[in-house]
C-alpha cells in the first residue's frame, strides 16, 4: 500500500496545541496588519522562507540527482527564487530595503529548525537506495506543506479584498503545486520496502516542526503587538 504523504490530523494533546498554535498565530496576523512596519515584518518573514527554501534547494543535501530530477528541481528553484523576488518588491514599496537578489540569513528560530532537520536527513540517508535525496525530498515536502497551510490561514484571514491577497493567493497555488511535486517525486523515489522508513522519518520532521510551533507563534504575536503600539510610545 503506498504510503500515506499528507500530515496525519494530529489527536489528544497535539490536537489541542495544534488549535492553540493556530488562535495565537491568527491573533498574531492581526496585530502585524495593525501597523505598516507590522506588515512588512510580515513580508519579511515570507522573504525570509522563500530564500532559505532556494539555499535548501541549491545546497548539498540533494548530492547529485538524476538529470530528470535536476531538470524539476531547477524550475522549482525558479519558483522560488520568483516568491522571493515578489515579496522583496512588495517589501520595497511599502518602504522596506531595495532587493539585494542575494538570500539573506534566516532568522535564529529557522535556523535552528533547518539544523535539526539536516542532522535527521544524515541519519537517516543510508535507510534509502536513492540516498541523501529522499531525506532532502522529505524535509521540502514537509516544508512545502507546512508553507500551504500558513498562507490559507492567512488567505482565510485577510480575505480576497486585501491588498495582499493577489500575492499571496498566487504563492500558495505554487506552494500546493510544489506539494505535489515533492509527493511525487518521494513516490518515486522510495522503494517499497523502504516506505516505513520515510513514515518514521516524516513523523520525526514534523515533531521537530511541532517543537518550535508555540515558540514561533508567540514570537510573532509579541513582534506583532510591539509594532502596533510603537507609534502611540
Ligand atoms: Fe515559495
Ligand atoms: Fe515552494
């Protein structure tokens, strides 16, 4: 039976700090869209995992793929690099920096993230005839997940009269496009007596994602809540 790629609907205490996560991080939506500078830390940080999505797609954790793959990671890096571009345009006209076309350094919480999950992919690469880049695929799938479910809530939230909803309404296509790619592409990939492995694997990517949820979704509320009370200090 092949195996089941789409995040399992999480139960007991995972499912309530699944909804927390989720109230925080919409109350959080509303008090970066309070302020200009709230919304362009919120283009920022849409900048911010766009680029570290296109250094994860040219770094070395891929190794060398198949020259069918190579073709499709290049034009999912093209994407990417076209979300990046939008956001820091976006980002300049509402009087953000210039884009520099360079990535810029993700923020220490994603930081940490990407070191968790490239410590995993190690050690789980030997578990895959294909190698290094099923784990690599793994992690982007459930990056790409994580990214669609982000931009909905948000799309839910502003609704389709915003300003914003036009970029972020066509990033989110790309991203649900890219969840089928890496789905795809894993299928592929893994052989089906390796198909346990990639489910361990894929639980233990998204814990680690779990594990910073609360964390991040404080972080932006407070950031969110600082903003908007800047001007009347
Ligand atoms: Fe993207
Ligand atoms: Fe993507």
């Amino acid at each position: 039976m092949p195996i089941d790629l789409q995040p399992p609907p999480p139960r007991g205490w995972a499912a309530r700090q699944a909804r927390w996560v989720a109230r925080i991080k919409c109350a959080a939506l509303r008090q970066l869209h309070a302020s200009a500078a709230g919304e362009r830390l919120l283009l920022r940080v849409y900048l911010i995992g766009e680029e570290a999505t296109e250094i994860a797609l040219a770094s070395d954790l891929a190794g060398t793929p198949p020259d069918w793959l190579a073709r499709q990671m290049e034009h999912h890096l093209a994407d990417e690099r076209r979300h990046a571009a939008a956001f820091a345009a976006e980002l300049a006209a509402r009087g953000g920096p210039a884009p520099s076309g360079e990535p810029g350094r993700p923020d220490l919480l994603s930081r940490r993230k990407i070191a968790q999950w490239r410590e995993l992919a190690q050690r789980y690469g030997g578990q895959f005839g294909a190698g290094m880049i099923v784990p690599a695929f793994a992690i982007g799938l459930c990056a790409e997940q994580m990214a669609s479910r982000v931009l909905q809530r948000h799309c839910a939230l502003i609704g389709a009269g915003h300003p914003l909803h036009p970029l972020l309404a066509g990033v989110l296509a790309d991203e649900d496009r890219h969840v089928r790619l890496c789905s795809h592409t894993l299928e592929r990939l893994v052989a089906p007596q390796e198909q346990p492995a990639l489910a361990s694997l894929l639980e233990r990517i998204r814990a680690i994602d779990r594990s910073w949820g609360v964390t991040g979704a404080i972080g932006m509320y407070l950031a969110g809540l600082a903003l908007r009370l800047r001007p009347a200090a």
